[in-house]
C-alpha cells in the first residue's frame, strides 16, 4: 500500500492544539501553523482500524496494559533497535513529561542538581523548576560538524554534585542521533560520577537514512542500572492525544520508587484507546513508519534546496532525525523575539522561537515538516516574504 501524505487534512474545530489554540500561544487565529511538535498526517490504517474495532465493543471500562502490548513493545525495540528487553522493566506513565516529573519527585530531593543539554525541548526545564529541583545548563556546542555534547564542561558539572542528567536523544530540537562513542563517553562520566540519566528517546523512529539510534542503556548492564528510557508511540504513529508512553527501568529499586508515585497519583491504569493504537502501530505499522521517512526525507531535502536558492542567509542545521527541524538565522541580524512577531503579524505564520529553547536559542527557529510538502512550501514563501524585507 502506498499512503498519501500530500492529502490536506482540515483539523481546525477539533480541539487541536496546533490549530486550535493559536491565539493563545500566538495572538492571533489565522496562521500557518508548522510549530507543536504533532503531524498533518493520518495515522496508520492499522491503528485507526483497531481503535474503531475497539469502540465497536461499546464498553470502555477501567483498563491495564496487557501481555499482548507488552509484547508488541519488546518485538518493536528488538526490531527497530536491536534492543532485548525483559517484560519486568517495563512501566508506564501517560505522557513522557509526565513521566519525567513523576521520576524526578521519586528518584531525587528538592535542590538536587539536575541538567539538561540545551537548546532543548523546553519541558525539561519547566518540570525541573517545577519540582524545586535546581537546573543546571550543559549547553551543546555548535560547531563545523554539528551539534556537539561539552563532556568538559558536563565532568564539571558532576564533581559539583550532579543528580541526574535528562538526554534528549535523538536531539529535539537540533535533530542529532548521537554516535555510539558519544553515548559510551557520557556512560562513563555517569557511572564515574554516580549520576542518573533520564534519556528521552521519544523520536526513536524517526530516524534519517545513514543513521542509527542507539538507545543508551543497551551499551551495558552497569549503565542500564543508572538510566531509565522514555519511548512513547506519540510522534511515531501520531497519536499523542492517547496520552500513552513507556517508561522503561532496569533498575528495580528505582523502578519500585517510580511505581509508587504513579500509584499513589493514580496514573498507572492507563489509557484503553492508547493501548490499542500502541500494540496496533507496534505490530503493524513499520511499513507506514518507512514510507513516513520516505516522505519527510523529500521534505528536507525541499526545504534544503528552497533556502539554498531563495533565503540563503537562513541556514538548515542537517537532521538525523526527527521532523522538526531547526534554522539558523543568525545571518539576518534580527533578535528573534522580533523576528518572531513579524513571522506572526506579517506572514501569518507559526514557528517555534529558538529561545523557547534556552538562550542558547538565540537567533534560531524550529519549523515542523510533518506536513504535505504543498503547505511547506506555502511557510517558506512566507518567511521568504519577510527576510525580503529586512
């Protein structure tokens, strides 16, 4: 079968966050929005199917995640990521954020230090402040190669009493799938520095070709004790409305911590919905997931091309991952506050700031691609309508 991703789908009136809350997010309704980190795309048949043969049982009682999509999750991982995993390492949570909070108030103390790598999805930050948790900044490095992890600065930060580490990996927003060695190296400040890693692997699948996602804590048994995984079939598949992702722990005092919490918040039961498009898309979807790729390969390289030869001042940091890409604008010397506003009140056009990010956002932008190549091309002309004009 071949899925049509060119197809326009209207989604406004249908409570959706990316259409239906731009005015309060951007001030304004009527824009093009390539920003929230979901698709414009349907999900696969696969999933739908199953979530409507479901709901053709017409009892929607109190649920809990089964063998079968237990097993759907270790097929996949061992599939997708060469990744072997035991069923008592599996848990739950229903968003990965929510996840990430709940393990930061069960495995940590107020005030115990904890980083992130920025730029990185704002969220960490948010639930690390949020819980009177202290942040602390391990900025990523930009250079002539990409983006780089500061392992110096990182090995500083951990003789100063680092708690816990969140990695994003594969890199949302600057798009790396960090190496092997890369990851070996930061096992080995951990497992050196007694620290945690909360690494957030949701973008798992979302992988370019001539990359490959590693997940951390299949490097080693002594590493796996000190990292907990965060997968979800959210931006996989596209369905983060399930609310339905997967919190993997080797560890078991610290999974029995984690558990706990869920517990007592009343978290742990589940979404029914979820749980049938997680087993659906795990066991059936891998031919829509290849031709997905496919597809946002074309979008990139669209988009590479149009800047190239249209707004050359605006560079593609080269993705190996995942349909959120990330400009470098610093060429306009613009702050890109103001940027931002004429993007919105000029071209009518939703993107997400750099800064959103962490400072070190400064001067770039995050646009979506997980949309038909048509409205790609309309955002560009857009923002090629305002760099015109600066």
């Amino acid at each position: 079968m071949r899925y049509n991703f060119d197809e326009i789908i209207e989604r406004k009136n249908t409570d959706c966050v990316k259409y239906d809350k731009l005015e309060s997010y951007f001030g304004a309704k009527d824009l093009l929005p390539l920003w929230v980190a979901d698709m414009d795309f349907k999900v696969p048949p696969c999933i739908s199917e199953a979530i409507i043969e479901r709901a053709n049982h017409e009892i929607y009682g109190y649920t809990f995640r089964g063998d079968s999509c237990i097993k759907s999750i270790q097929n996949w991982l061992k599939t997708r990521h060469d990744w072997a995993i035991p069923k008592d390492w599996i848990s739950s949570s229903p968003g990965v954020v929510t996840g990430l909070s709940i393990l930061l108030m069960s495995l940590t103390n107020e005030g115990d230090q904890i980083a992130i790598q920025s730029p990185v999805y704002h969220p960490f930050a948010q639930v690390i402040n949020d819980t009177k948790r202290k942040l602390v900044v391990n900025p990523l490095r930009l250079t002539d190669e990409g983006y780089q992890m500061d392992f110096e600065q990182l090995e500083e930060l951990a003789k100063n009493g680092l708690t816990a580490l969140v990695l994003s990996n594969p890199h949302n927003p600057v798009g790396r799938v960090f190496t092997k060695e890369e990851l070996v190296q930061l096992g080995n400040l951990a497992n050196t520095y007694d620290f945690l890693i909360i690494s957030d692997e949701i973008h798992q699948d979302l992988i370019y070709e001539g990359y490959k996602h590693i997940p951390l804590a299949s490097l080693s048994d002594e590493l796996a004790q000190r990292t907990i995984t965060c997968i979800a079939p959210s931006k996989t598949f596209n369905v983060a409305g399930l609310a339905s992702s997967v919190i993997i722990i080797p560890n078991a005092k610290l999974k029995q911590k984690f558990e706990t919490l869920l517990s007592s918040l009343h978290l742990n039961s589940g979404n029914l919905f979820g749980h049938t498009a997680m087993q659906a898309g795990y066991e059936d979807g891998a031919e829509w997931l290849d031709q997905l790729m496919d597809y946002l390969k074309g979008n990139v390289d669209f988009l590479r091309s149009y800047l190239k030869e249209n707004i050359p001042t605006i560079k593609l940091i080269e993705p190996e991952a995942t349909y959120l890409l990330w400009l470098d604008c610093r060429s306009l010397n613009i702050d890109t506050e103001k940027l931002n506003k004429l993007l919105i009140q000029k071209a009518g056009l939703a993107l997400n700031k750099g800064t959103t990010f962490g400072n070190d956002g400064e001067g770039f932008l995050r646009i979506n691609i997980g949309c038909p190549r048509s409205v790609l091309e309309k955002a560009l002309e857009k923002i090629k309508l305002i760099v015109d004009e600066l």
